[in-house]
C-alpha cells in the first residue's frame, strides 16, 4: 500500500467519524432512536463502517467508547484524533485475543466479569436465556469447568432450542414433563434442572412488592436490550434491516423503537 493511498484511507475515516458525529447530534436534537428510527439505522451503519476499518466487530463496547469520546469532548476536531488512537489501541488488542482458545477467552472474560453480551458476539455464542444462565451462574459463580462449559454452549445453539428455552422458563410446576424439557434434553444439556430452579427463585422474587415491581422493569428493560444487542449482533453478520429484526423478535415497529431506546439510554 502506498503512502498516499495510506492517507487517502486516513482523510476518509476522519470524514466518516465526523459525518457520524453531526448525524448523532442531529438524532439527538430531534429526540433520539424513537423518533428518527431511520437514522439511528443509519448511525449503526456508520458505526459498523467505523469499526470494520479498525478490524472491530460491532460490539458494545467499541460503540460505547466512540460514545464516550464524543460526550467527554465536545470539539470535534479534538475528539478524532483521540478516538482513532483509542480504536487503534483496541484493534491491536482485538487482534492479539483472536490467536487465543475459546476456552482462554471464556475463562478470561468470567475471571475479569466481562458481560456476556459484550463477550459472546465475538465467540459466536447465541445469545439466549440458557447461556446467560451457563455463563453468569455455572461459570462465573459456581466455576464449573470450562470444558463441561463450553460444551453445554455448543448445545444450546438455533432458533428451535431458543424457543423451547423461553418457554421452559414460563414452567414451574411439572415442567419435566413438557415437550420443551424433552426437546431440550435430548440435546443432552446438563444444567436444565439447575435453569428452572434459578427461573423459580427469580420469578419469586418478583412478586407483590414495590421492589420486586423495581425488579421486574429491570428486567423487562433488560430483555429489550439483549433484544435489541442481538438485532446489531445480525446486522453486523450481513442480515438485511428486516431479516435481523426477525430473528432478534422485533418484527414490531412500536417494540423496535422502545428496544432502541432502552438499549441508547442503559
């Protein structure tokens, strides 16, 4: 690669941050993702654009520091070269952790508490009720074996064993029986008995209390943003506006832009 064709590559990612920045300040003065959805898309866009130059997946936390430049400096002439070093910096750490194992990443990330939503993007892991639950309880708290771990993740991947979870975690009473228990056994997952125990004790926690109505919104926004972080996990995948929508569960254009919003303002 020549210098010049270097720099011209430089000139143009300075534009497009720039570009992005007027974009945000734009959405932001007309109210934000709720009432412009159209061009909170075309912000995720220029994000990912951002990003691929980098090498970056479009992760939250990439987006989340290119937030944090722009809030802390308001110059944006001063805030570019900041953030370009910033992404430089974790382009060469990103690229660093790719020679690592699956299993040194997933061990890395539950010994240093790393989210799962920020962490299972780059693994190719689903994002899903089952393996919130693998990875938070069974990893994190109870240190399971990583083998044993990664393993039960692998089982609990597509939209068929997606939608026997959600159902199963509806169950209390006599949920052995069901045919969501018994699609999901034959996948031979090991820790379902364990999952439904943590569903009832949750959902006991939930009940009849300002504080258990506290909980319930938590986890009502929590929901739309995990929704909301697996329509940009597809987008970032190539699947087109609507195709990601679909299989993120927000084919519904008022449960889209409430999504969005929960996701911008958490």
């Amino acid at each position: 690669m020549t210098y010049r064709h270097n720099m011209e590559k430089v000139y143009n990612i300075k534009d497009t941050i720039r570009n992005y920045y007027l974009l945000n300040t734009e959405l932001s003065l007309e109210g934000g993702p709720t009432n412009n959805g159209e061009k909170f898309v075309e912000k995720v866009a220029i994000e990912k654009e951002i990003l691929s130059y980098f090498g970056l997946p479009l992760s939250s936390k990439y987006i989340k520091l290119i937030w944090n430049t722009f809030e802390v400096m308001e110059n944006v002439n001063e805030a570019i070269p900041i953030l370009l070093e910033e992404l430089k910096e974790k382009a060469q750490e990103f690229e660093l952790n790719k020679k690592k194992s699956m299993a040194t990443k997933l061990q890395e990330g539950a010994d240093n508490q790393i989210e799962a939503f920020d962490l299972f993007p780059d693994l190719q892991i689903d994002l899903n009720l089952y393996t919130l639950f693998i990875y938070n309880e069974m990893l994190v708290k109870k240190k399971e074996p990583i083998e044993k771990i990664i393993q039960e993740l692998e089982k609990a991947k597509g939209k068929e064993c997606l939608t026997d979870i959600y159902q199963l975690s509806q169950l209390s009473k006599n949920y052995e029986e069901s045919d969501f228990y018994q699609s999901l056994k034959k996948r031979k997952l090991i820790y379902l008995d364990n999952f439904v125990d943590w569903c009832k004790l949750r959902d006991n926690q939930k009940i009849n209390t300002n504080i258990n109505l506290a909980i319930k919104n938590e986890d009502a926004i929590q929901s739309l943003c995990l929704a909301f972080r697996l329509f940009l996990h597809y987008k970032n995948q190539g699947y087109s506006i609507e195709r990601a929508k679909k299989h993120s569960g927000l084919m519904n254009n008022r449960v889209f832009k409430i999504a969005q919003y929960a996701y911008t303002h958490s």
